[in-house]
C-alpha cells in the first residue's frame, strides 16, 4: 500500500486556509485538511525580523500526490513563498490509510 504523507503550510488567514482545504479535498488531492487558527510566526524576510497571526493546515494524502499538492497550495496561495513541507509518515493504521488512499482516488477510477 502506498506510503502516506502530511503537507504542513501556513496561511494568513482561516479564510484562505478554508478555501485551499476544501479545493485540495474536491479535487481528491488529499483526504484531509486540518486547520488550525491561532499560530504567531516569528520569522525574518527581507531583512526584518516579523511577527505574523497565522493558520496552520496539515494536508493528509499519499506520497505520490505531494508534488501535485505543492503546485495546487501555490497555485492558491497569497504568499510570493509559502511555506510547504511534505512530512513522511513513519506509521499509520491501517484502515486509515487505506480510506486515506480510497479518498483521494480519481473519479473516474472508484
């Protein structure tokens, strides 16, 4: 069975996260968006040190669509560089995975 991974990114705001959830879910791209509001990001760009309110989505899907996911997260997203990270999964339940795996199937195929 194919090998789950997380997609960690961050947005400005619940809306924007929302909306990039739900768009990487329709298109079966991942199984699952989790959100999380209320992170504050310390961080330099451009030579200043910022503070940012920001939300944090975890993106739940298979290995072999991390790539499509990153393009889609940038494809929709408001940041010039967002922050995209693909996080293996050492282990995870079986039937997780495989509803996981059912979820992000294509259409056409189920």
């Amino acid at each position: 069975m194919e090998r789950a991974v997380f997609v960690y990114t961050t947005y400005p705001s619940l809306v924007e996260a929302e909306a990039a959830g739900r768009a990487l879910v329709e298109r079966r791209l991942a199984a699952c968006a989790n959100i999380l509001p209320g992170m504050v990001s310390i961080y330099r760009w451009q030579g200043t040190i910022e503070r940012g309110e920001e939300v944090v989505m975890i993106t739940k899907t298979r290995a072999s669509l991390a790539d499509q996911v990153r393009a889609a997260v940038k494809e929709m997203h408001s940041y010039a560089t967002p922050a995209i990270l693909v996080i293996p999964l050492e282990s995870v339940d079986h039937d997780y995975l495989a509803w996981m795996t059912a979820e992000t199937e294509p259409e056409a195929s189920k």
